[in-house]
C-alpha cells in the first residue's frame, strides 16, 4: 500500500491523478463548508436573520483557529509529501508528534484570548445590539471547542499530504451529517439558548471528527504514525516557513471580513451588513471547492518535486489550472445569474436583496479567475516555496487590500465597499501568475541542464 500510492503520485498521468485526488478532495473541502454554511441557513431560518448575522461575523474571528489549523497542517501536508517523495522514513517519523505539540499548544492559547476578548472582537468589525450579544454567545461556545477543531482540521491536511484524500473525506463527511442533524435538534430543543444550540452541534461534529483523524493515524495510515508528543526544531521551522502563507491567508481573510463587514455597516447600516453576511457565507462557500482541488494538487507537485521530476511539475499544473477555472465558473455562473435565490437562502429580506443585488453581483465578478490564484498560491506551498506564497497573501490580503477598502468608497463612493476586492484580486492573480511562471522557467532551464 504504501509503495502503491508513492507510485502512484510519481507516475500516473496528471489528468488521472486530478480525478482520483481532487474529487475526494473536493468533495471532502465542500463538507467542511456545510459547516458554517448549514449554521447560517439553520440560524436564518429558526432564529431570524439577524442569528444569520452574527454567526456570520462571528466566523470571520473563528478563523483564527482555521488559521492555525492552516499553519500547522499545510506545513505538515508539505513536508510530507516532499518526503515520501525522495523516501525519507526519518522525517515522516516525527511528523506527528510535531504537529501534536503545537496544535495542543496554540489551541491553548486560544481558547482562552478567545473565551476572554469574544466582544472585543465583536467591536472590532461594528456589530451592535442584537447582532452583537448574539455573536458573543456563539464566539464562546466555538472557542471552547478550538483545540478538537485545530486537531481535526490540522491533521485532515496531513492525511492529505500522504494522498490519503478518500479517508479523510470520509471523517469529515460523518462530522458534516452529524452537524447537520444536530442543527436543528439542537437549536429547537434550547429555545431562547438555540445559537448555542448551534455552536454546540459544530463543536461536538468536531470532537467526533478529532476522533476518527486520531484512530486514523493510530491505526491505518500508510506513512505517518503516532509517535512520542515532541516538537523537532527541524520539522516546526519548515512547517512554520512553508505554513505560515496558509495561516496568513486565514488570518488576513479574517482582516479583510473585518473591514468589509465595518464598511458595510458605515455605509449602508444593518440592511448592508446583514447583505454582506449574506454574501460572504456563499464567497466562503464557493472557495471550498477549489481549496479540495489544491489538496488534490499539493501531494502530487510536493512528491514530483521532492523526486526531482520536474517535468511531471509542470504538466500537473497545467491540467489543474484548466480544471480549477472549470470550478472556479460553477460557482461564478450561478452568482451572476441566480443572485436572489442565493441570498434567499438566508432568509434575507426581500427589499434588502432587491436594493443590493448589483453590489452582490460586483463583489463576484472576478470569482471566475480565482482557481488559477489558489492553484498558484498551493505550487508555492507544495515545493516549499513559503517566501513567495507569503508575498502573494500579504500583497492581497493587506497591503493592496486594506489601502484600498479604505479609501476607494471615499474617492468613488459607497457602491466602492463592493467592488474593492474584485480588484484588488485581479491585479493580484496577475502577479501570481508572473511568479508561478518565472519558477517555471528555472524549472525548465534545469530540465535542459
């Protein structure tokens, strides 16, 4: 089993390997998204649209733990994959104790800035009254979870990184039904408690899901076992390097809901925020798939690339970049042309939809490019590369970002809250675009040497 995937990676044909790893991945990152998606639609529907709101506010603080998760995880997956490449049993060794180390770590940490600071955060994007008390109450329930979330989050993308993308849809995808079914069961049964109700039910998915990831390494994983709890100063500083844009982008997506939600509500008041809320539940979720295609991606480039078949590098990226346009338009056509019956499915009111349709439509516009961004941004992360990965979030994220959502709607008006980002995001797919390209040509000079 073991050789069977290494083989595999290192010699099937890209269009094979992007339907035998993407699907599951894809598939496995969309459940993951039913998450806070189903939490939004439950919440629109039970409690009203202002429990929509704030869960939505909410998420964009618990990514915090996304981002950790992120850090520790795609630096893992990273190395992983790199090192079954060139065969190196003693790195995979001490994989998991690493990662067990710094998930138990951060988790610590921030459950408890978390459970202290939640109406802080709060403040810090403008939510108010209702809003507000409702977010609170959500955030410490959530909170309280971080270190099942990091764990099983974490160590989903390590499983990814061996090729293991089949097992862990399978975990996340019992984690996702169960979430589903505790929703409602739960949000109905506390009554005036239901948004814990419905922390409550993400939290327990979790604990299931850090389960099974758990019995998965103790128990069936090809590469990396459970090993002495340690850190290993050679393993961390490379997953920190190669991790770190992963729990940058996280982060910074954090910063930039931040802003968009504290414009939102400057310019337009609740009606705009609770749009925004609306809009950035079906953004998240529309990222999700091509995040599943770049964990389908990150084995077969890391392998290919630790075994120095450069050639296969290029080729790989080719076939997933068409294919990620491909995705990237599934979500982009329903955007533009379905637009009030994907608001409508947050039980959003009809005069906000009718009044705010266009902005939604323009914060989409560029939604088609954005498979070719990620699959940029994974190439950097899958050879290693953390330093240009990391330009690449900073650049989008904060630098070109923040500047921009600042003082674009001064200069053009309010209706600038909603189309900041799109270009922001196109000057920054071209720039990736240039890198990516750049390390393609040293790669072909080294074919040729």
């Amino acid at each position: 089993m073991k050789q069977d995937m290494k083989t595999q990676l290192l010699t099937k044909s890209p269009k094979e390997l992007l339907f035998k790893l993407a699907i599951p991945g894809i598939i496995g990152m969309l459940v993951i998204g039913l998450y806070p998606f189903m939490d939004g639609i439950f919440a629109g529907r039970l409690i009203g649209d202002y429990a929509m709101s704030a869960i939505s506010v909410s998420m964009s603080l618990t990514i915090i733990n996304g981002g950790i998760s992120a850090l520790i995880g795609v630096g893992s997956a990273s190395i992983v994959s790199r090192a079954i490449g060139k065969g190196d049993k003693e790195t995979i060794d001490k994989i998991f104790g690493n990662f067990c180390y710094w998930v138990i770590l951060f988790s610590a940490i921030i459950t408890i800035v978390g459970l202290i600071f939640a109406p802080h955060f709060l403040d810090m994007v403008g939510a108010k009254g209702n809003i507000k008390e409702l977010g609170v109450r959500y955030l410490r329930v959530v909170f309280f979870g971080s270190l099942f979330v990091n764990f099983a989050q974490a160590g989903n993308m390590t499983m990814r990184g061996e090729g293991a993308l089949k097992q862990s849809m399978m975990i996340m995808g019992t984690g996702a039904i169960l979430n589903i079914i505790l929703d409602p069961i739960l949000m109905k049964l506390m009554g005036e408690y239901a948004i814990e109700g419905a922390a409550i039910a993400t939290v327990l998915s979790q604990i299931v899901q850090a389960l099974l990831t758990f019995h998965y390494f103790s128990k069936k994983s090809s590469f990396v076992k459970i090993h002495k709890v340690k850190k290993y100063k050679a393993i961390y500083r490379e997953m920190f390097s190669i991790g770190s844009s992963a729990m940058m982008m996280q982060i910074l997506f954090a910063v930039q809901q931040t802003f968009l939600f504290k414009q939102a509500f400057v310019y337009g008041g609740d009606n705009w925020g609770i749009l925004m809320s609306a809009t950035m539940r079906l953004y998240m979720f529309s990222f999700i798939p091509l995040w599943g295609m770049s964990q389908g991606l990150q084995p077969v480039i890391g392998a290919n690339f630790g075994a120095k078949q450069y050639g296969r590098v290029k080729d790989t990226m080719k076939i997933f970049m068409y294919g990620a346009t491909i995705l990237a338009a599934a979500s982009w056509i329903p955007s533009m042309f379905c637009s009030d019956t994907l608001l409508s499915l947050f039980s959003v009111r009809h005069e906000i939809i009718e009044a705010g349709v266009k902005n939604f439509k323009m914060f989409y516009s560029t939604f088609i490019l954005y498979g070719i961004m990620i699959m940029t941004l994974t190439f950097f992360q899958s050879i290693g590369d953390g330093k240009k990965a990391g330009i690449i979030v900073l650049l989008r994220q904060l630098i070109l970002f923040v500047p921009a959502i600042l003082l674009l709607p001064q200069l053009f008006g309010a209706s600038a809250v909603w189309w900041a980002e799109p270009i922001v995001d196109f000057t920054m797919i071209i720039v990736g675009l240039f890198l990516m390209l750049n390390v393609m040509r040293k790669i072909e000079n080294r074919l040729k040497n």
